[in-house]
C-alpha cells in the first residue's frame, strides 16, 4: 500500500496572538473568522460560516517527557 504525507498547515503566523483562546480559521488556514474565550462563542460568531476549522491554541511547552518505565 502506497503512503501518502499529510502536509500540515503552519498556523503559527496567524495564532499566535490567541494563546489560549478558540479560534476559527478558514477553511484554507489562512484567515482567522473568529475568536474568543470559549467554544461555544467562537460557534455563535461563526454560524453562518459553512466550512471552518476550529480548535484551541495551545502555549508553547517545550516538549512532554515521556518515560516506559
């Protein structure tokens, strides 16, 4: 079976200013719709908008260790 990559968008030119907040982004990543506190008011303001990405971004960490032991 053949492997296909999966090409993420880098996001970070356009999100950086909402650490911790939801935000709506355009279904190409390239414009934010709308943001806030909350899912569900980020939902309200995008209700009329049909296709859209919408998650919470993160601070930057660093990384997570992780141990098997």
């Amino acid at each position: 079976m053949e492997e296909k990559a999966i090409k993420i968008p880098n996001t970070l030119g356009i999100t950086e200013k909402y650490i911790n907040k939801w935000v709506a982004l355009s279904q190409d990543y390239t414009k934010v719709i709308a943001s806030g506190d909350t899912l569900s008011e980020v939902l309200k303001k995008t209700a009329a908008e049909k296709r859209k990405v919408v998650f919470r971004v993160l601070p930057k960490l660093g990384y997570a260790p992780f141990s098997l032991e």
